[in-house]
C-alpha cells in the first residue's frame, strides 16, 4: 500500500469515529408533554380567539376546560385575564397569584412581568380581610353564600357593598353591611355571644323579664297585696293609737274645765286643746288611710285569677273628711 492509500484510509476512519462521537453527545429529542393533547391545543387555541375577540365569557369557560384536561401556569393565566375583563376581580386575583407560583408550563419572564402588573391593577378593586372569629367554628356568610377563605386564612371581597353574616353553634348570630372601597388590608372581627340557656331564659321570664306579661303576672301581684295588706295594718294600728291618746287629751281637758269651774286656775288648756284636735285628726286620716289599703289588698287578691284585670284608688281631700272612689278596668 503507497503512502496516498494509507493516508486516505486514515482520514476516512477518523470522519466515521467523529460523527459517531457527535451522535452520541447530542441530546434526545425533547419528549412530548403528556397533557399537550390535541384536544388541549384546540380547546386553547379556540380560547385565545374568543379572548381576542372580546368574548371574555366564552374565553374564560374555554379556559377552564383546558385547564381541567391540563393544569398549569398558562391556562391559569388565561382565566385571571378574562375574569378581569368581566370585571370578577376577585377570581381574577386568585387565578393571577396562583399563576405565578404554578410551575407546571411556568410563565415565560414577559408573561409573568405582565401577570405582575395586571395584579397590581386588580388589587385596587379587592379589599382582603383577616377574619378573627370568636368561636373559632364561626362560619361567615358573604351575601347568603359561605365564604371563600384564602390559605393565609383572609377573606377577598370585591369593591362595594356587602352583607356578612357569622353565626355558630350556641351563639347569637351577628348581621354586618361593610362597603368595600378596594385596596385595603384590614382585621375584621366577630365575637359571637353565647346564647341563654333554656333554665335561665326561663328564670328571667318568671322574674318578670322581657317574656313576663304586662302586669308583672301573679307573683308580682300576691307581693303587691302583701305590701298594701301589711300598710293597712300599720296605719290601723296608727289609727288606734291615735285614737286612744286623743282620749287621754280628752280627760285631761275635762279635768281642765273642771277645774276652771272650782276657781282654780287651769293655764295649759290651751295646749291640751291642741293636742286632742291632733290626735283626734291623725286617728281620722290613719283609718280612712288602712281602709282604703285594705279594699284595695282585698280587691287585687280576689281577682288575681285575673292578670288582665286592673284597680285603681282616687282619693281626693275635702274640708273635714276624705272621699275615696275604688275603680276597677278590665
């Protein structure tokens, strides 16, 4: 074999040992991702055209079903942006944020500078709420539907008014209106009250609390007998006494007389009068007083049966006696 043979052979041999080497290094063919289905590339290339097409309804629902064939980042991205456009900025939020943490077909570094920034712009129509609930099995309702509650434990609400609702069990449930201007962080609290107990609701309404009827009931009404009984028997015994020292002025003022009428002088006549026409009225007005007390004691507790049915006294002074009209009112 000459040297120009050779020297081919050698160049040959060395071109076949380099593309064996060059195909062995080179990387394999990038596998195709299991969710990356025809029926995916459709569903997603029909919401795309929907979106572009301002039907944000349609777009989103598109979006949604994509994602359920394949979750990720992109199909997430894509129901945040059509909730933003139909003005839904609380799903919006939510769909945005997780976006950005989804790994699965993660964001290209334009496509999350733009979720950032769409973010930023939702924010300013969503109010979120950190909820401290006392109980803490509280459930709280947002316009007669149960919350949302986020992982961080806070509650999103969307600008304007809404009707909160907490209620727990044993509790008295506690209404609340709140308008939400957007943007703000803030702690919203309910603290619910324990509700009464059957035995002390029922011991309220017999101590004549708020289920008691009109009229204190029968109870109220045997004290009320007992208390004008009782002052009946204390003015009588008042009277009586009276009574008995405006006697002893009376002898006094005889003996007074009598000795007026014998020439002896009686100077303290005229204080002994005095005294007799005291006693003699305060024994007048103390048993006209217990009489009065008596019919009414007496009256109330012959129509207790009656709580429904009411007395009333008018006593009114005329010169030398006092006239008292008993009036009853059913």
């Amino acid at each position: 074999m000459n040297a120009k043979a050779w020297t081919t052979r050698l160049a040959l041999g060395v071109a076949v040992l380099a593309a064996a080497n060059q195909a062995i290094a080179a990387p394999a063919p990038a596998a195709q991702d299991p969710g990356e289905t025809s029926q995916y590339r459709a569903m997603l290339e029909e919401a795309v055209s929907e979106y572009d097409a301002h039907r944000y309804e349609e777009a989103r629902a598109l979006f949604r079903r994509a994602h359920e064939i394949s979750p990720n980042a992109r199909t997430l991205r894509g129901i945040g942006m059509a909730s933003f456009e139909l003005r839904e900025y609380v799903e919006a939020l939510r769909s945005l944020e997780a976006s950005l943490a989804d790994k699965r077909r993660a964001l290209t570094a334009t496509q999350r500078q733009q979720v950032e920034t769409l973010i930023e712009r939702t924010r300013a129509f969503v109010g979120r709420f950190f909820l401290k609930l006392s109980p803490k099995e509280t459930l709280v309702r947002v316009d007669g539907t149960p919350a949302a509650i986020e992982t961080d434990g806070s509650l999103l609400l969307s600008f304007g008014r809404h009707a909160l609702a907490a209620e727990a069990p044993a509790s008295v449930s506690e209404n609340r209106e709140i308008n939400v201007i957007g943007g703000e962080r803030q702690e919203l609290s309910f603290q619910l009250r324990p509700e009464a107990s059957p035995a002390v609701a029922a011991k309220a309404g017999a101590t004549g609390g708020a289920t008691a009827p009109a009229g204190g009931g029968e109870a109220a009404a045997s004290s009320r007998v007992t208390y004008w009984l009782a002052g009946a028997g204390v003015l009588a015994a008042g009277a009586v006494g009276s009574f008995l020292w405006s006697r002893h002025e009376s002898d006094e003022l005889n003996k007074c007389d009598q000795s007026n009428a014998m020439g002896v002088l009686c100077d303290n006549r005229g204080s002994i009068a005095t005294n007799h026409n005291l006693a003699l009225g305060v024994a007048i007005g103390s048993g006209v007083a217990a009489l009065a007390l008596g019919i009414v004691g007496t009256v109330v507790w012959s129509t207790n049966s009656k709580p429904e049915s009411g007395t009333a006294l008018a006593c009114l002074p005329t010169p030398g006696a006092v006239n008292c009209e008993l009036q009853l009112r059913f």
